[in-house]
C-alpha cells in the first residue's frame, strides 16, 4: 500500500509541477484496480456474511472499509510536497466511485442512499475539495419521462435524485454508444451521443444548477472499421457540439478523453487508449480543443468581472 501511495505522491507532484488538476476516484465499481469486489473479498476473509457486489452499498463493515479508506487518503502526507491531500490544491476534486451500479434496484434509492452518506463523510473529513459522484448519467425513477434517453437500459443510478444532494458539487456523465449501442451504426450512436450530452447539459443548468463535466467518453480502435481518422472525427463532432451547447449559456464544464496513455503502457490498454507521442493527428484535436474551452473560461470570466 505505501509503495502504491508513494508513486501517487509522484503524479500528484508532477501534476502540480505542470499546471495540471486532478480528479481523485475512491473506488472503482468494476474489478480493474481492486474496486467493489476487492472489499466483498476483505469482508468475506474477515468472516462477514456477504451475499456479493450489491452488499458494497448497505453492508455496514464495507461501508466502514471504505470510510477508512477516505480517511487514509484524504490525510495522506505527501511524501514528495509535503503538502496533505486534503489541502493540496493540485487535487481539483474527489470522486466516490467510478461508475456506480446497483443492478438490483432500478430505482436508485439504495446507491442515492450510499451517496448522500459517503458525500457527507467526505466533506466532514475534507471541504475545501470539490466532490462527484462519477455516475455514467442513467436516468431512473425521479423523472420517467428522461428514461426515454436512456440506452434502452438502466443502472440503478438515478442522475437526477443522486445529484440532488447538497455535498455533490458537480455532474458527471459517461458516453460510450460504441458499446451501449454496438448493434447500431456510426449516424444512430452519433445521434445518441449528442442527445445524452444536450440533455444533461439542459437538466444539470436548469434542475441541479450545477456544472457538468463529461468525465470519459472515446471511441475504441477494436471495432473493425475503426481508424484513427475515424476516432479523430468522432472526438471532432463531439467537441463541436460542446462547443455550440458553451455559446447557449447552458454548456459543459469540460471533457476528459478516456485514455490518455504514454508509452510502454501497452498491458493497460482496452482499445480506448491514445498515446499523444504516437498519434499527432488526435494530439492536434484535443490540443486544439483546449484552447477553445480556455478561451470560453476567459470570456466567462470576464463577463463575471
């Protein structure tokens, strides 16, 4: 564990030493990096009778686990700045989860439930960190008629009700119509894509009044007529429409490319990954589309001055 923190210490120094902000998950729901299995394992070897994953949002010896967990790395001393995580502002904001699901409630109230607690014990801990939950963007209940823009199936997150919640600062959604819509085309997943980005962007400006960030969407090279410039063009049309939803007045705060990739990282690829030193022309477009969402925040800026 110590080894891992200390090569934590090391990006969050180079971050900082590169003008960069992070955004800090503290669970991943899927099995890559531990994630809800991992603590369904731990509780299991210590004697809890767990039944499985599900157990992760209402067991109370996991719902410990990780509250120990938050603490450990919210107070965490870096070995490198010498800075606490929870005082470095290098760390833009926290994440409860990556990508919550609770098959076995539509309704979203079991993870709503898990959220409001973990949101409040994270900001009991640390508040001067922003703090997501690191939903996909799944309507449910709260609202049926949004459901209709669903992928034709849903999560058990409910965007609207989980995002409610006062300790949630910002929106997140998740786009990959590659997968969610693998029987369609390019022209229907497109579709989808800008929709569930126009969506949101309305629901977070007008019902949450909250920021939203498009925190992982990408176009994976495994699918066979997939090409770079085909990638390319697709991060392209999807900037285009950020861009058009920013000069509304009800934009999104910003994108994050799932993945971002150097060199030699070749065992952790999925298809999605993007090395900039090896693939210029995809370098160019998201290099261009920085500077377009800087020059946004200048002139939101100023208009507030």
């Amino acid at each position: 564990m110590n080894v891992s923190f200390r090569a934590l210490d090391f990006v969050i120094s180079e971050a900082s030493r590169n003008g960069i902000r992070l955004i800090l998950s503290f669970v991943n729901n899927f099995k890559d990096y531990g994630g809800r299995p991992q603590y369904v394992e731990w509780a299991r070897n210590a004697g809890v009778n767990v039944n499985g994953e599900d157990d992760f949002y209402t067991n109370p010896t996991m719902k410990e686990y990780y509250k120990n967990h938050v603490k450990k790395v919210t107070a965490r001393l870096n070995t490198v700045t010498k800075i606490a995580y929870k005082d470095d502002p290098t760390i833009m904001a926290w994440e409860l989860m990556n990508e919550p699901r609770f098959q076995a409630d539509s309704s979203g109230r079991v993870v709503n439930g898990w959220v409001q607690e973990m949101a409040s014990f994270v900001k009991s801990l640390d508040n001067k960190h922003l703090l997501e939950i690191g939903m996909e963007g799944f309507y449910d209940d709260s609202m049926p008629e949004k459901k209709v823009n669903n992928p034709g199936y849903q999560v058990g997150t409910d965007f609207i009700t989980n995002n409610l919640i006062k300790e949630i600062d910002f929106t997140t959604i998740h786009a990959y119509p590659d997968i969610w819509l693998s029987g369609q085309n390019d022209s229907a997943q497109m579709a989808f894509m800008q929709r569930w980005m126009e969506t949101h962007s309305i629901d977070s400006n007008r019902i949450l009044k909250k920021p939203l960030v498009l925190a992982e969407f990408g176009k994976s090279n495994k699918d066979s007529g997939n090409s770079l410039g085909a990638r390319d063009q697709y991060l392209i049309t999807v900037y285009e429409s950020m861009n058009k939803f920013e000069r509304t007045g009800e934009g999104i705060g910003g994108s994050l490319v799932w993945q971002l990739m150097g060199e030699g990282m070749d065992s952790y690829g999925d298809g999605y990954g993007i090395i900039l030193s090896q693939h210029a022309s995809t370098r160019g477009v998201i290099s261009a589309q920085s500077h377009k969402m800087t020059t946004f925040g200048r002139i939101l800026l100023g208009r507030k001055h």
